[in-house]
C-alpha cells in the first residue's frame, strides 16, 4: 500500500503543475461572482436557478477533470517511457493502476472540495442557512460516482491507442448513461422480444451515475437520502469500481508495453 499511495502523490502533484488545477481555481471565483449577484435580485427563486447552475458547473467540472487525467494517466508512462523504470523497481501491474486509481480519486476529491467550500460559503452566507449534512453528503455522493467514472477511463486507457480518443468514448458513455440510463427500463417496455430483453439485460448492466445526482435536493433544500441510503449508493459504487480495476488489471497484465 505504501507504493500505491506513492503512486497517487505523484499523480496528484501533476495535477498542481498542470492548468486543469489553474482552471479550477478560475471556475471557482465565476461560480462565486454568480453566487454573489443575487443580492442585487431580492429573490427567492433566482437564488434557487443560480445555485442550480452553480452546482450544473462544479458536476461539469469534475467530471472533465476526472476524465482528462485519468485519459493520459498511462498512456504517458508509456510514451514517456518511465513505465519500464517503474515496473523495475519493483512495482507490480495491480499496485500501478491502483496507484493511478487512488491518485486520480483523490485529486477528484480535493477539487470537490474547493468547489463546494466556496459554494457553501456563498451559499450559506446569502440564505442564512447552514445544513452541512446536506453538502457533506451531497460531496460524498459525487465523489464515490467519479470513482466509477475514473475505473471507467482507466479501463479505456489500456483498451484505447491514444488518450484523446479514450476520453471523447468516455464523455460519450458518460452523458448517455447520466442523460438515458434511468430511461432505459420503460424503453424496453416498448419493444418487442428479444430487443426487450436485450434493453433490461443493458439497464441492469450500465453503472446509473444518474442516482448519485442529488443537485435538486441541494436547490431546492429538501432533505438528501438518509444515510443507510448512502451508505448502499457508496457500495454500489465500490462494486463497480472494483469490478472496472480488475477488468482493467486483466488487460493491463497482458498488454505489451513497447507497443
């Protein structure tokens, strides 16, 4: 574990150098410069579309983060060459993609951190309204879905020759899955046998990250699932994260690396 988490330092720490993390911090000040023009409104449902946008942004955000890093994770060991020092040290195949793993979640985790710090604080201060359970689970749902979604691209990273084309496929599947897989049961209702089937078998099977978009329960400060219910999202999360690792280990494990 100790090399694993060896291994995240470094991807996190590229993170810092690179622009996304510049990016961040520049998405962040426009989400509170939005959050701050509602004083000049006096009303109730502006605050609701401007904090609906808002967190529209940071869902946004982190997912093109989490995507985008996670793509050239070790496709650039490779073509950089330090995958073959790497493996000599030693380190082996599994402790490497946990290690790209770990490290992409929690760079994820910590750019959640900075959007919803500010959102809170603005958010807070305009309303008068603190419910930090409600924010703290609803970073807690976001941050155990990009889990899936790093597991995903990381699969796509040892499938797919060139990191770019790995990440268009990913956003692809992504917004279909966010934008249709909750749409997929009553679509097969409709069908004939055995497109019907073939419908359920693709609704059970796709990971629905839609379920851990709770954006309205945050807009319109309703009460967020309980915690048993988190609880349950956060394992299903893991078991399709666990299941995309070892798919990705499988490949890894057998790809030719001067390839």
């Amino acid at each position: 574990m100790n090399i694993v988490f060896a291994l995240a330092g470094v991807v996190m720490k590229e993170m810092y150098r690179r622009k996304d993390f510049y990016v961040l911090f520049v998405l962040t000040a426009v989400m509170t410069l939005m959050m701050a023009s509602v004083n000049f409104f006096h009303d109730a449902k502006v605050v609701r579309i401007i904090k609906d946008v808002c967190l529209l942004l940071i869902w946004l955000s982190a997912l093109v983060i989490a995507v985008t890093m996670t793509a050239r994770q070790i496709p650039a060991e490779r073509e950089n060459r330090t995958i073959f020092p790497l493996l000599a040290k030693p380190v082996s195949r599994v402790q490497v993609v946990l290690g790209k793993f770990a490290g992409c979640w929690f760079a994820c985790g910590l750019a959640l951190l900075v959007f919803y710090l500010f959102f809170i604080l603005i958010s807070g201060t305009r309303e008068n309204y603190w419910p930090m359970l409600q924010f703290f689970k609803a970073i807690w749902l976001q941050w155990t879905m990009l889990g899936v979604v790093v597991s995903l691209v990381l699969l796509g990273s040892v499938v797919f020759a060139a990191p770019s084309s790995n990440a268009t496929i990913c956003f692809v599947v992504i917004a279909g899955v966010l934008l249709l897989g909750r749409h997929l049961n009553h679509l097969a209702v409709q069908q004939a046998e055995p497109l019907r089937t073939v419908v359920y078998a693709l609704y059970f099977m796709v990971p629905h990250l839609e379920w851990f978009d709770v954006r309205d329960f945050v807009v319109n400060d309703r009460p967020l699932p309980g915690l048993v219910d988190c609880g349950l999202a956060t394992c299903y999360a893991a078991l399709y994260s666990a299941v995309l690792l070892f798919a990705t280990w499988l490949v890894f494990r057998r790809k030719a690396l001067n390839q």
